[in-house]
C-alpha cells in the first residue's frame, strides 16, 4: 500500500466465482472509529476504488510514526513523492530506488500529482479541496504515457491532459461531465525566492541523499575545483545570456577540463537551460555546457534551449568530450559548429582516456539541432565514437534539423543523423528526420560504423553525399554491420556508392527483416552503383539480405539490391521490390510480420510504422 502520508489507493480483486453486477457492491473501512466510504471507478480485471481522503492523524495513527502534509507548500524541502521502494524512476538519473516522484502542482484548490509505474505508465491523480474544509478528495486518476510536446511533458488520456513546462502547469480534466480546467497551476520545487544568491549553492551538501541546488546561473557556474564529483539538482530554469560575452569574448566556460573532469552527477529536473553561448574555433579544448567528462559522470533530465555553441574541435551541446559517462533524458535545441572535427547536438566525441574506461550511453534524449563542421565527423547526437575500445549504447532518442559537413575542396567526411561515426555502435529505437550533407560518407542514421549494430530504428529525410558513399541508414559500414527491423524513408543522392539503406560496405554486412521506400538520384559525375538495399559491396558475394524490399518513389526503376551485383543476386533472401509503398504500412505484410509490434513499433494505416515513445 502506498504511504498514506500523500494518498491510498486499494486495489481489490473481485472473486470470477460471484455472480450479479458487481458494480453494485460498496466496500467500508473503518480506522480509529471513523469510516470511509468507497467506490468504483470503472471495471476492470483488478477493479480500483476510490477512497475519500482522510487528513487527521487520529485516523491514520496506525498506519503511520508521524503526520505529515498531503502536499508540500513549495516551501522548504521538496515533496520526494510517492514511496515504494520496488519502483525505480526512470528519469532518476541516479537510478535511486524508491523515487517515484514526477511531478506535483497545485493552486489554492488543486493538487495534482503524477507518479511513475514499472510498466512504463504514469498515473496522474487529481484532488479538490473541500468548499468547507481544508481536506482534499480524489477527483480523478489515471493511467497515462508522457509524451514531449514543445518542450513541455504532457501525460495525456481519453478525458485528462497534464501539461507541465518549467514552474508551471496546465490541468484540463473531463469529470462527471463536467470540464475543469485549471491554467498556470504552480509546480512544487524548492523555494529559490530568497536564495539565488547563496554561495556557491542555494542549499544541500553535495550528496546523493542532498545534493546541492541550483537557483541561478552563477551557481550552475560554480560547479567547479573541488565540487566536480558532486551531486547536483536544479531548481529553476536558467538563463546564461549574461554569460554570453564574458571569457573575452568567448561566452560560456565549459565545466570540466581533461586535468580536471566533471564526474559527479547532474539532476537538470527538466528545467530549461537558456542561451547557451560559447564561441572559440582557434584552442582546442572541448567545449560545451560541460567541456570534459569522465570516470562516471551522469547527466540527466537536462532541457538546453536555444544554444549556440562554436568550437575547433570536440564540441558538443551537452559535453564537448565523455569517456565514461551516462547521458538521460535530455532535450537540446540551437545549433552547433566545429571548424575541425568531432561535433554532435549533444556530444562532441566519445574517446577512450589512459587508465579510464570507456563507457558511455544516451537514452530517451532528443536534439532539435542544426549541426555542422568542416572536416570530418558530425553528428545528431554524437559526433565520433573514436575509439575500438569504447562500448556504447544510443536507445529510444531522435534528431531533427541538419547535419553537414562539406567544404569547398570536397573532402568532408562522414555526417549523420544519430552520430558522424564510430566503433562497434549498438543503436536501437532511434529515429531521425535530419536533413543529411557530407561530401563523402552520409548516412540517415550513422555516417561510418565499423562492426556496428542498429536495430529497430528509422530515417525520414534526404541524404546527399557530393562524392561518394550515400545510404538511408548508413553512409559506409565496415567490418560486419548488422541492420534489423529498420527503415529508411529517403531521397538519397550521390555521384556514385548510393544505397537505400547502405551506401557502400565492405566485410560481410548483414541486413534483416528491412526495407527502403524513397528515391536514389546521382549527381552530376562518374553514375556508378546504385542499389535499392546497399549501394557498393566490396567484398564478393558476402553480404547478408534476408527479407529486404524496396519500394522506388519514380515508379518500378528496376533497381537491383546490391548496386554492383546482379538482379539474381537479390532473390535467394526473399529480397525485391514492390510495386504498392502501402505494403510498408500493414504489419501482416513482410517485412513488419516479423517486427515487434507490442512494445516497440506502433503501426500506422496510411503511414510506415514510428517508434513507441517510452517517455
């Protein structure tokens, strides 16, 4: 049972052997004399009743050591939520067990709290206080998934929607046929009124248990020296604006060096990071909110608006450089540049450190982001994996905007949706519709791999490499890549080496169970191999197709699958084309028969399949 501090629920299982309507039965409970009445919601397998909420601890001195408010004020310490130490909270980036807390709100005649379920749902319960008292009764509760809508969280359901950006929240609740709707409902955080001027924090003592807090942007700033293995929570949104002229000239100073890197952990609690400015394209040091991080860092629940960040090379929104660090919930908006190499809308490069493992991962992260450098290597996400050694994982994100790199010799290499290259990548349930320009090596999703996996993922877009090597999901792959359940939904063009999926590969690339709708164009130049699945394969006769198709926008183009095979080559993995793009939209039709449906894709009657949200 939950902690009565906040709200009880109780859940009864109704016995299959009774007979009549079931709707009809009340249960009672009675504590310390008093009674409390109870009703069904609605039916279900598990039905769930709702109780009128009691506040005196008369009541409830049972149940409990101490009393304690139903919701907090806003003032002081933060309410910590719903308690159940078999949950974990996903956006927790300290993975802490027992912290189900999302979000709670509240006006003078409302409290909403949302709490987080290990199935992947989060309920959001609704209370009214009393015209007559100051006790509150459950309105409403229910089941929702969290979704992003312009930057806000939004739970939302067929009669309820929950929309919370920054300090402020929305209710708009369809009950006993009457709406309720309730704007501006302040979001409970710590009260930063009086202490954005506390030094060097607003309060905390640096530890998992109370970490410091951020009020304002010269606290975030102080997060340096000895604090760098801390942890940290932000309470307020923040605005770096007076920072962005300040360095001379240069803006922002990234947090963490290669002497001395960030490795603590960073709460960002969903609040927004403003304006974000650094511009140094002549040192070389990483560059970005944080320039270095390494030996464990975490990152999470991070919202970066509006960046601006320029740098020579390692550059990154987020971090300019990581060796061994998690990345978690994290939302990035602007652009990024690099006059050398190695950017990304989140991290600029990902390398293996003396006597540092190297260890990374982004999940549930998202980069609305113009990316761009000169040289080599950008990418949506992440610019470069540059290091064998290194395992990693990119999981449930995406990228929109554009990502370039080109010059005016023509020798710019590798750009990607998700990341500009790397070493043995796994990326599942990733999607990008980034607009795709390298003048070698453009990939939907990955510009260069080597040895690397993708699996459950997607590109909409165009991609254009202006010399060589331009596929939907992989500009070039080396070393065995694997592709399964993917798509490609693109316009690809290249002078030669261009791919539905891949545009040129060599040792043993294997693809599953995938298919490419779109168009394939060459540019201007020598019109060599094109293929509708891979583009070039190097290697003789070795690539893997199993259940691949095509589909050409131009009508049938007679396109082989393997641009610099034979037809014939094709038809042993059940590989062709089709003639009817819809067959992409039914899950019964190959390839989507043999796609996850459950908890992966969510299929679309008059569109190709997209990616179940888990956040």
């Amino acid at each position: 049972m939950r902690n009565v501090k906040e709200l009880y629920f109780l859940q009864v299982r109704l016995n299959p052997n009774l007979t009549g309507d079931t709707d009809k039965y009340r249960l009672s409970l009675a504590i310390g004399g008093a009674s409390s009445q109870l009703r069904p919601m609605r039916k279900r397998k598990w039905e769930q009743y709702e109780i009128i909420t009691w506040t005196l601890c008369s009541l409830i001195a049972m149940f409990l050591s101490g009393c304690g408010p139903l919701f907090g004020s806003g003032n002081g310490e933060p309410y910590t939520g719903v308690q159940d130490l078999n949950k974990v909270d996903p956006d927790d980036p300290n993975g802490s067990p027992g912290k189900t807390y999302e979000v709670k709100a509240y006006s003078d005649d409302l409290k909403v709290l949302v709490s987080y379920h290990n199935d992947g749902t989060h309920e959001v319960s609704v209370l009214q206080r009393a015209i007559d008292s100051d006790e509150y009764k459950l309105l409403k509760t229910d089941y929702t998934l969290k979704k992003r809508i312009s930057g806000a969280r939004v739970y939302e359901s067929d009669n309820l929607q929950f929309r919370v950006s920054g300090n402020f929240a929305d209710l708009n609740l369809n009950y006993s046929n009457e709406s309720l709707s309730k704007n501006d409902l302040i979001r409970a955080k710590y009260d930063c009124s009086d202490k954005v001027q506390n030094e060097p924090f607003a309060g905390g003592d640096g530890t998992q248990a109370n970490p410091y807090k951020i009020c304002s942007a010269k606290q975030l700033n102080n997060i340096r020296d000895s604090f760098l293995n801390s942890y940290f929570v932000l309470w307020s949104e923040i605005d770096l604006a007076d920072y962005a002229e300040q360095n001379n000239g240069k803006g922002w100073q990234p947090i963490g060096s290669y002497s001395t890197p960030f490795s603590g952990n960073f709460d960002g609690n969903l609040f927004a990071i403003r304006g974000l400015k650094i511009n140094d394209t002549v040192s070389s040091p990483p560059v970005g909110l944080f320039g270095v991080v390494k030996k464990g860092g975490v990152l999470g629940n991070m919202n970066l608006e509006d960046v601006n960040v320029r740098g020579k090379a390692s550059v990154g929104a987020l971090a300019g450089e990581i060796a061994f660090a998690k990345i978690i919930n994290v939302q990035v908006s602007g652009s990024i540049f690099a006059r050398v190499k190695d950017v990304g809308g989140v991290i600029g490069l990902v390398k293996e450190q003396s006597g540092i493992p190297c260890q990374f991962s982004i999940s549930r992260s998202d980069a609305n982001i113009n990316v761009s450098t000169l040289q080599t290597r950008a990418g949506g996400l992440i610019g470069t994996v540059d290091s064998w050694s290194c395992r990693g994982e990119i999981s449930d994100s995406s990228t929109a905007g554009t990502v370039s790199v080109t010059n005016s010799d023509k020798d710019g290499f590798y750009a990607g949706g998700i990341m500009g290259g790397a070493y043995q990548p796994t990326l599942r349930r990733v999607s990008s519709t980034s607009s795709i320009v390298a003048d070698s090596g453009a990939g939907g999703l990955i510009g260069y791999t080597h040895s690397g996996l993708i699996e459950d993922s997607h590109h909409t877009g165009t991609v254009t490499s202006n010399s060589s090597g331009a596929g939907g999901l992989v500009g070039t792959a080396f070393n065995g890549t694997v592709i399964r359940s993917s798509y490609a939904n693109s316009v690809i063009y290249s002078e030669k080496r261009l791919g539905g999926l891949i545009g040129e590969a060599s040792l043993d690339p294997e693809i599953y169970d995938s298919f490419f709708s779109g168009d394939l164009t060459y540019l201007s130049g020598s019109n060599e191999y094109m293929g509708a699945i891979l583009g070039f394969e190097e290697t003789d006769g070795r690539a893997t197709l199993s259940n691949t198709h095509w589909y050409s926008y131009s009508g049938f183009a007679s396109w082989a699958c393997i641009g610099n095979r034979d037809v014939s080559r094709c038809s042993p993995g059940i590989s062709e084309e089709i003639v009817d793009e819809t067959l992409f939209f039914n899950a019964s039709q190959a390839p989507l028969n043999l796609w996850n449906f459950d908890s992966i894709w969510k299929e679309n009657s008059l569109a190709f399949p997209t990616l179940i949200k888990v956040y």
